[in-house]
C-alpha cells in the first residue's frame, strides 16, 4: 500500500488546471482565476446551457464586457477545462504504467484517479459530464484523450493478465469499469459522504482488485 500513498496528488492536479488557464500577465491572474472559477461553479450548478455569461460575471465580480478580455467565449473555457482535466487523466495511467507490478499499478491509478474525481468533484463533473456541449473539432480532441486513456488502462489490465496476477475474462470491459467507477465519484461525492477522498481511494482499491480477480 506504501506505492499508493505517492499517487495522492490529487488535489494538487485540480488546483493545477485552475492555475494553468489563470496564466497570462501576472496582474490578470487573478481576474482569470475568478472568471475560472465562476464558470466552473456555475457549470457545475446549472450546466454549460444553463449557465450564460451574466452567471458567470455576477460570480466573479465582473462586467459581461470584462469576460470577453480574458475568455472568447464560455466553450473556449468549457474545452479548456475539459481539455486539461482529461490530459490529467492520460498522465495519471501513464505515470502508474511505469510502476513495476501490475498489481501495484493498477492500485495507483485507481487511488489517484478515485481520490482526485473526490477532491476535485465539482471541476471533474464539469470535465466528465458536459462534454456534449463541445464544438465538433473539440469534442474531437476529447475523444482522442479519451481514447488514449482508455487504451492505457486496458494496457496496465493486460499486462496483469500476462504475468498471472489478474484474471479477467474480458479486459476492454474491466478497463471500462475501473473508469467507470472513478468517474462516477464526481457525481454522488460530497464532504458528507461517509468516507475521505483517501478512504475512497483505498476502498475502490479493494473494488478493482475483485474485479481484475488479483490473486493472493
């Protein structure tokens, strides 16, 4: 369990999107960083087609006219957002890729993947779940994350059936279900739930490790 304590970043990979599409000139930062977080709220809240530019000005103490300074447009944020939230997700599977044991992989990215969509619950709903409101060619950008990520999982699934240590019947549909229930977190997950974003983690450990069928 030591291998799993390293993957608990998760936090830290939430804040760095914030931080990252609040760059620019450092006087702007914090003006960007407010209309970020406004926008992540309300999408959050009300949805991407619930929420229109006043939502977003009224949260971040700022005029309509002064978004379209920092933002061409609240899709722009949407992809942007969604954009580094699934990056995030791709360096998570392939940091645990390069962990030795399939066993100990699989761990570490279900405990970051897990812990960071409990930490991070109201920015992961708006990464997972408005993806339909996307342009064409940034949905397509998405879709090829995604993809990459869910070649990933089923990479580190194969590799434990390889050596023995997992057996699963049907790997694309294990590597489905681990994300599955990862992603899932960030729509039921609140501070009052009955576990930490660390218990989670770990107990959604013990859930893969049935469903891969890890031995010993």
């Amino acid at each position: 369990m030591g291998a799993v304590t390293n993957a608990g970043t998760a936090a830290a990979l939430g804040e760095a999107i914030l931080a990252e599409l609040a760059g620019g000139h450092e006087e702007a930062k914090p003006t960007r960083s407010a209309i970020v977080g406004a926008a992540v709220e309300s999408f959050a809240d009300r949805g991407f087609h619930g929420t229109n530019l006043k939502h977003i000005a009224q949260g971040s103490g700022l005029s309509t006219a002064a978004l379209y300074v920092h933002f061409a447009s609240k899709e722009e944020l949407l992809f942007a957002l969604s954009r580094r939230g699934h990056e995030i997700a791709l360096d998570m599977v392939t940091a645990a890729a390069g962990v030795a044991d399939a066993v100990t992989a699989a761990r570490v990215f279900v405990y970051a993947f897990t812990r960071w969509h409990a930490e991070q619950r109201t920015l992961a709903r708006v990464v997972q779940y408005e993806l339909g409101a996307l342009r064409a060619e940034h949905a397509d950008v998405i879709t090829d994350l995604r993809r990459d990520t869910e070649k990933s999982v089923r990479g580190l699934v194969e590799r434990g059936v390889g050596s023995g240590d997992f057996v699963v019947p049907d790997v694309r549909g294990a590597a489905a279900a681990i994300l599955s229930l990862g992603i899932d977190v960030a729509r039921w997950y609140t501070p009052h739930s009955p576990w930490t974003p660390h218990e989670l983690g770990v107990l959604y450990i013990e859930f893969a490790s049935r469903l891969l069928g890890v031995r010993g």
